[in-house]
C-alpha cells in the first residue's frame, strides 16, 4: 500500500481561502485526475465540499470523507469520524489523502509520497499545507510552466528517506 498526499499551494504554503481554492490552475486539476486515476481518495469535509457539485463525489474512484458530522450526507461518498477510520477502509490500497490543511498535517506520518504543485502566486488563506521536513527527499522536480489562466506553476515528487 501507498499512501500519497497531493495538493497544490501557493506562496507561505497556502491552500485555500474560505473553504475553496483563490485560483484556477487546469493543468494542475488534469494531473491530479491522471495522478490520482481510479485510487481512492480521502477527503476533509470543507475540502470535499470545495469540489463543483457535478464532482461529488470525484468519478470513477472510492470517495472517502472526514467529519465530525455523524449524519453529514456526502452525496454518496463514504462517511468517517477519523482519520484512522479513512485507513482501516484503503488497508492494502493505493489512497490518496487530498485535503484539507488538518488532514495533511494528521497524515503526514502515514505517508510515503507527496505530490505537490507549487503555484508562483501570492494569495491569502486560511488553509495551509504542512511544512514538509528533513524526512523527504525530491525525486522529481518539473520545470516551470505557464497555465493558460497565467499562473507559473511547477510539479515536485517527495518520497519519505
């Protein structure tokens, strides 16, 4: 099993704003769905509620949600109270932890790859992604580029040492 964390984040780590993302990068949401392909993915509420209407629950995969929200609906994704619950469901799979700024941090120590977009952009958030230590390694490093909605973005890989 492979645990990874994908996120994308612009400058001071920041991942969101008031429960959505403050930009638009197409290029970085088609390399999350090639990335993440049909895993499962587990997501925050806040983060899982971040997601268009028409993508929840993302397509083709097993959605899993985190909330303290015993009856919360999840548009047909599964419902959890724990990150250990999220676990316990992907044991012996591929899963993909995909935010938010909580859930990073609490699976941080469970994971073995991160993917991570770091976009040339200064925004302000509330959300933030977990400072990434001594303990990872870069193991791919893309060249900047440019979206099409003018964002200069780069994708790194980090494996756990």
């Amino acid at each position: 099993m492979m645990l990874g964390m994908i996120w994308a984040q612009a400058h001071d780590r920041v991942i969101g704003a008031g429960g959505d993302l403050p930009w638009h990068v197409p290029e970085d949401l088609a390399h999350f769905k090639a990335t993440t392909g049909s895993d499962p993915v587990i997501h925050g509420r806040t983060s899982f509620e971040a997601l268009p209407a028409k993508f929840r629950p993302l397509p083709g995969r097993r959605n899993i949600v985190l909330t303290t929200r015993p009856d919360y609906d999840a548009c047909g994704a599964e419902v959890v109270g724990s990150l250990a619950e999220a676990l316990a469901l992907v044991a012996g799979r591929d899963a993909w932890i995909c935010g938010g700024g909580q859930v990073y941090a609490d699976a941080l120590p469970y994971a073995d790859r991160l993917v991570v977009t770091e976009l040339d952009l200064r925004v302000d958030g509330d959300a933030h992604a977990p400072r990434i230590g001594p303990e990872w390694h870069v193991v791919a490093r893309g060249e900047w580029r440019t979206s099409r909605t003018g964002v200069s973005f780069r994708i790194s890989e980090y494996r756990r040492r």
